[in-house]
C-alpha cells in the first residue's frame, strides 16, 4: 500500500516561534506514524535571522523551500518577513477560528454564561488593504508625515467574500461583515458582499461597524459563526477572540490561496520575554498544524490530536500562560509534548 508523504517547509523564526515549532513537528511526527503517513521536514530562515545571514527578511533561498512543500508552518518573527511571504503566495484567506473549551471556561476574563459554546470563524483578508496600500514619509509646510492608504480592489473583497459565505455555509449559516461605511465610504464592503451572497440564499448575512463588532465580541460572544474583516480590522478583531478563549496562546490559523497551499502559524508573537525558557504555549502552533493536515485530508490524524489535546487539557495540565489556579498542574513546553507523546501511542 501507498502511504501518503508531505513535506513541510518549516520557518521558526524567532523567539518562541523556535520552541513551539519544534514542540509542533515532534507532536507531528508521531501522529505520522500512528496514522501511516511520512512527513519530511526542509528548514528555512525568515525574519531576522534571515537578515542577519542574507541580508533580507524574507530570502529568495526561503521563498523557493516554500514553493517546493506541500504546506509552510511557521512561527513568529518581530520584523520583517512574514508580509512579504503572505504576498508572494497570494495567501488571501486568512482562518482564525475561535472555539471556546470547556476546561478552559474560567481562564477568560469575561463571566462563563457567555462563553460557553463560542465558535466563530474569523475569515481576515490577509493580502491587500492598509498593509499593503501605497505607504511612505514625507514633509511639507507643516512638518514631517507619514501614511499608508487601506485600498482594496472590488474583486478582492469579492474572492474572500465567496470563502467566507462558502463558510458560513457549511457552519451555521450566519455572516457578519465588519465595515467602516460611515467614515470610510469608499470600501463598500457591504454592498460588495450582497451581490457575492445572492448565489448563497441560505446564509443570512450581517453587516456591522467594526467598532460595534468590537463591543458585541465582547458582550454577546455567543451570536457570532463566521466574521469576515479586511486586513486590519481582522488582525485587531482576532485578538478579541484570544480574550475569548482565554490565552492567544491557543490560538491557530492557516493562510491559503486560491489552490488550496497553505501558510499555518499561531496567531500570536515572538515572547520575546519567555523566550527560550521552556514555558510557551505549542497549541497555537500545533492547532495550525492541525488545519495543515485537515487541508490535506488527514482528518482521523486531527481526531486523534483533539482526542489527546482535550485529554490532557481535561487532566488540569497547564503551561505558564494559562496556569492560575492550584488545583492545575504546570507545565513546561517540553512536558507538555511529552503528554501529547503518551496519548498518542
Ligand atoms: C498577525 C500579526 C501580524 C499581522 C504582524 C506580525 C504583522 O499580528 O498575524 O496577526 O498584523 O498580520
Ligand atoms: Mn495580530
């Protein structure tokens, strides 16, 4: 029989990025051979360590390991890189879901009746908008100043309108769209994305201020399935949902393309201060990886990695970021992975 075979362009980055990668790939390769699949792993340098040796964030070197795997994992960088690699594929969506667990119910700040059974799905346009507008300094009469412009071509609020109704319709069939239409009238993402939804009449779809979007994550969590944002207001709104969960430690996302490649990082930074301390949190990172092998069709491989995630969140195990009760038991990265080793054999 054939088994399956991947190759994993892997790019730690810096910081924490290092420890939960490495936590994520030896977490990954048992689940390989638990479910019969080969994984192959190809290193590549991003962020300042790229700098550091070849003079760029984001080297042609690094681009060509990407293009050749099956699937990119990454970890965190501080400065420079991670835009440039989210444009040369074209990874314009942007997943970031955001499920609630019940063992983690008290770790959020906001009160349990209102978290229990949260799941959205933030759909973030990941490569245009503000992030990538025309942007410099300049000067004139009244001094210096500096700008970046939020542009979107119709037909790019359009192609992630269509991802993330096509969404909504395989959830709960509800999508909300943040906007800015009273200040920002240029950026019609409503309208834009009603003529998207005609061809989905089973999806209701809501329009929201962004600011109000802000507001209701925070009191009515609960109404909430698929939330679709443009680049920036995406980026902050996400954060809200780490709130949520109660670290953004846990959380994961994967980037994709048109043809279905796929960049998966945790959705927060380098940690700069618990870096290399054996004390970051790899959920995030190994919840990426876990959308990386749904995205490949080894969906009994994530079973088994949920199984084992809820097992051992269940048991009271805890790393830094989510231990404030002493009734849990701490623990460091590297016990951590080995827990996940146990429940996987
Ligand atoms: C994220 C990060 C990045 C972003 C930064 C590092 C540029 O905050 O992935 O959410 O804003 O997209
Ligand atoms: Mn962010």
């Amino acid at each position: 029989m054939m088994t399956n075979q991947y190759l994993i362009a892997v790019l730690p980055g810096e910081g924490i990025g290092i420890e939960v990668v490495q936590a994520t790939l030896t977490i990954l390769h048992q689940v390989a051979v638990k479910h019969d699949f080969q994984l192959q792993v190809d290193y590549g340098e991003i962020g300042q360590t790229a700098f550091d040796q070849y003079g760029s964030y984001f080297p042609e070197i690094t681009a060509q390991i990407c293009s050749k795997a099956d699937g990119i994992l990454f970890g965190a960088v501080s400065t420079g890189g991670l835009l440039e690699l989210r444009k040369k594929f074209d990874f314009f969506v942007n997943l970031r879901p955001v499920k609630t667990f019940p063992s983690l119910i008290n770790n959020s700040s906001l009160k349990k009746n209102y978290l229990s059974g949260v799941d959205i799905l933030f759909v973030r346009e990941l490569v245009s908008g503000i992030y990538f507008g025309a942007s410099g300094r300049g000067e004139d009469e009244q001094g210096h100043y500096g700008y970046h412009t939020m542009q979107y071509h119709d037909w790019q609020i359009k192609r992630i309108a269509q991802v993330a109704l096509d969404g909504a319709l395989k959830r709960r069939g509800l999508l909300t769209v943040a906007h800015k239409e009273n200040a920002l009238p240029h950026l019609p993402w409503t309208k834009l994305v009603l003529e998207v939804a005609q061809a989905y009449p089973d999806v209701t779809v809501e329009p929201m201020l962004v600011d109000n979007l802000a507001m209701q994550l925070v009191i009515n969590p609960q109404h909430f399935d698929v939330i679709l944002a443009g680049n920036l207001f995406g980026d902050i709104l996400s954060d809200l949902g780490g709130a949520l969960v109660g670290s953004i430690g846990l959380l994961g996302s994967a980037s994709l393309n048109e043809v279905g490649f796929g960049l998966y990082e945790p959705i927060h930074g380098t940690a700069p201060d618990i870096a290399g301390k054996n004390q970051a949190n790899p959920l995030g990172t190994l919840a990426s990886a876990m959308m990386m092998l749904e995205q490949w069709g080894e969906g009994d491989a994530v079973k088994s990695l949920q199984q084992a995630w809820d097992n051992i969140l269940a048991q009271g195990y805890r790393t830094h970021d989510l231990y404030f009760q002493n009734q849990e038991t701490l623990v460091t990265t590297q016990e951590l992975v080995e827990l996940f080793l146990n429940n996987l054999r």
